[in-house]
DNA sequence: AATGCTGTATGACTTTTATCATTGTTTACT
DNA sequence: AGTAAACAATGATAAAAGTCATACAGCATT
C-alpha cells in the first residue's frame, strides 16, 4: 500500500502517554512496547487493516485521524466510528481472536504504531487494571452503539444529520477560527456515517446553510448557531 | 411489582451449568454464588430493571424470557435484544460502574437469580479465565450491535423484518410442530424490534403470509418457506 | 351476554427519502 | 498551469414508509 515503515516515537514519551488506555502501566512494561512495537506512517485513504483478515496485533495511533467502517449492502460503506490519536484499534477481534469485523483508513497523514499480539496479551495477564479498562471501553463502545442503534430505527435523516455534524465537533474539535470542524470528509462519506443517500446530505446541509445553523466551505463545515443544531438534532436523554 | 420471592436453584446443579459465562468456574466459587445468590419469580410484562437506575448486582436467567430496551424519541421503546436460560444481564453496568442503559422486562414467566456485586467483582477479580469471556461477551455483543447499525443504515423495512423473524426463530427456536417461533410478541413489539411502525409491521407480515412464507395464527408466527425467507432478508455477509 | 379493552387489520393519504439525470465545481495529479 | 477525474449541487420523479381514521377481532371482566 506504499505505507512507510517509521522510526517508532518512544511509548514512555508519548504526547498520549497520560490519557490512552494504556496510562496506568508502569514505566518498565511501557519501554517493552516500545522495544517490541513498530510503526507506520499512513497516506490519507490508506488502509490500516480489511474487514475480514486477521489481526496480529495492536494498532494504537500515535497521529492522525482514522475512520472505521463495515461494508453494508452491495458494498456501500457504513463508518460505524472515528478514532484518532491516542485511541487503540483492533482489539475487539484480538480479544476475542477473530477476523476483523471492521475495516480502518486513514483520514489524513496518520503515523500508527503496531504493538504485536504477544506483547499485548502479556501485558494484558499481568496487569488486572489494564484487563478492567478494556473492559470498561468495551462496555463504553456498546452504550454509544446502542444508541446510535435507537436513533438509526427511530430519528428522521434531518436530525440524524444534525447530530452526526455535533459528534464531528466532539470528536474533531474547532479550527483556529473557533467555529470550523477539523476534519475533512466527502458528502458521500457524512451520507454513510447518517444512513441516507448523498444527495439527501447535500440537500440537508444547504438547508441548514440557509438557515444560518452552518457555513459550508468546500469540505469544510462551520458551527454558526449551535444552540439551533442542537435543537435540530432534537437529542433524547 | 409483585415478584414472589424464589427459593433459589443451586448454581452447580443449573440446567445452565456448562453453557452459561459461569461454566469454567470450580464448584467452590459456585457454592458461594449459590450461598450469596437471591432468586425471583417475574411474571409475563414485569420489569426486572429500569433504565437510569444503578445496578447492584448481575442477573442470571434461570428460565424465562426477557427482552432488554431503551426509551428512544418521545418514549417510543426501542427493543435492543433477547436474553433467555443461561444469559446474564446487567453485567455491562456494572463493569463501568455506571447506570442502566437500558431497561429489562420479562416475556414470560421467569424465574431470574441476582448475584450480588461483591459476589461477582471476587470471582471476576480471581479469575481471570472469566475476565477474558467476560471480554469475549462483550465483542461478541459489540459485533452483533455493530452488524445492527449496518442494517438499520441501509436495508428497507421488508428486509429488516424478514431478518427478525430469522433472529427469533435462532433465539428462541420452534414449538414442537417444528415451524413455530417459541415466542409470543405483539405486532408493536416487533416494530419495536425492526425500527419502524406497528402498520409497517401488519401490512408485511400479511404479505409475506400470502406469499406463502409464513403463517399466523394471532401472536404466533410459523415459518412455511425458509429459504424465501432468507432471501426476502437479503444477508449480506 | 354485554361491556370494554387491547391489539389487529385495512384503506386513504401525506411525508420522507431515494433514485436518476444533468450541470457545475473542486480537487488531485502530471 | 492544465486537465481528467472525482465530487457537489439541483431538479424531476418515484418509491418507501409513516400517519390518521376507522373497523373489526379476541379476550377478560363483570
């Protein structure tokens, strides 16, 4: 795929090194990732791991934003999530030592590190605290996925829309301007996070566009009036 | 609610002694289960928890059947899935600590055993052959969840409910005639399940019953044409 | 047996959403 | 910078699904 191999960025010192899964190891089993793992650095677009292959270890990403995604209905994609830096992939399949159910792609330049199964699940024997916040994602991943489950059965488009470009703002955050999301994704990708057709997305965003909820730019969407996407969005809770 | 209290079975003797999460532990650890353990008789309709509140210990289905739900837009109940015999409930909650993200009610008569979270965090915390089913459970559903997203995104009602039906007849399998699904759901309920309205619901399953795939007779829904049904389904996998 | 309740069925209609076709615009590449 | 390819926008139309209204069936209660 052309991916560069890359000179592996030191776990110990890690600009996630506090705030990943992984904060709670200790130094020693911290500089044995960094011994045994590698790292690639990702073109926007390319893949990271296939729905379907086997997974040989750990991806956890040090740069970049990643998209994960099933192929649906003659292959149109569904993005089930984001992930981006400091966030680990994989390990719902080395876990449960299956296929990948789920495929990964690099949103822009991302520099991935690759932490081999057998280093991980040594790790992950020892240490007790590590095996109660894998647990503890998991479970946090299956709330966010029973809702978004209720919604796809029970929202309309419009608001599923709307609630997708507030999850982009949580996820991404702000611009430098304060009000433009950090991340750049095709009509046609925002369709397959909301569940629509891409010229539903189209439709909708002008809409919204019109009625001053949002700024479009190219790619890029800016939050003019929250409070009134908020509403739109017409959150449960 | 009017749950009787139950004389609680033993865990080492339960018909679910080596098929449930609980199979690989010593009869030890089941002893004190059976010892610490509380037991409840529910009858058809009852709620065994609600949504919001805080969980206190897991759930273990003795007999019975239950289906987990939450209150999605202007409380319209959004059925996520089934449990039965065997499965535990409220175990995801109490991984993180945190309160139920879904209700639970029972569909029959059922007879359900409550261990309490002392009890289970012990055992978790000694064993750790159960920490990685309890992960692998948890995949497990995170998967299912995930496959449930895909379809809601994309596949038509009709497809949707054809589905379901096949999911029932897996999860609750047939009566002794050898083509009627095991269990006893209103019209709504199904909506409830396939993410759409109760007519939506009627109007198919009338199709389908003169096209000669299935039969109905009040609740109960026979299957006539197996493979039509699959094919009305569209799996994709 | 009459009463009411809950659930099922069906028709008429509206709204939402998807699809198809066409044109204009941006993006990415050499 | 030029060019092809990918993407975005918009209108016309069709299909899917939801809503509303009404009627009917089944069942439990009195």
């Amino acid at each position: 795929m052309g991916n560069k191999n890359f000179t592996a960025p030191a776990c110990e010192t890690c600009t996630s090194r506090h705030t990943s899964i992984f904060a709670d190891l200790d130094g020693g089993e911290l500089v044995r990732f960094s011994f045994q793992k590698g790292c690639n650095l990702y073109k926007s677009g390319n893949t990271i791991f296939n729905e379907g292959s086997y997974p040989s270890g750990l991806y956890c990403i040090h740069k970049g934003k990643v998209k994960i995604f099933k192929n649906g209905t003659e292959g149109k994609e569904q993005i089930l999530r984001f992930a981006k830096e400091g966030d680990i992939l994989g390990y719902k399949s080395l876990l449960s030592d299956q296929p990948f159910s789920a495929s990964a792609a690099a949103l822009d330049e991302a520099v991935i590190c690759f932490i081999p199964k057998k280093s991980y699940f040594d790790v992950l024997q020892t240490n007790p605290k590590l095996s109660l916040k894998m647990m503890q994602l998991l479970t946090q991943e299956l709330k966010t996925a029973e809702t978004r489950i209720v919604e796809l059965a029970q929202k309309p488009v419009r608001e599923r829309l709307a609630e997708t470009i507030l999850i982009l703002k949580e996820t991404f955050g702000f611009e430098e301007d304060g009000k433009t999301i950090a991340i750049s994704l095709t009509r046609e990708e925002i369709a397959n996070i909301v569940g629509t057709a891409t010229e539903s997305v189209i439709r909708l965003l002008s809409e919204f566009k019109k009625d001053g909820i949002i700024d479009l730019k190219g790619r890029s969407i800016s939050i003019l009036d929250n409070r009134e996407l908020v509403r739109t969005a017409n959150i449960d809770d």
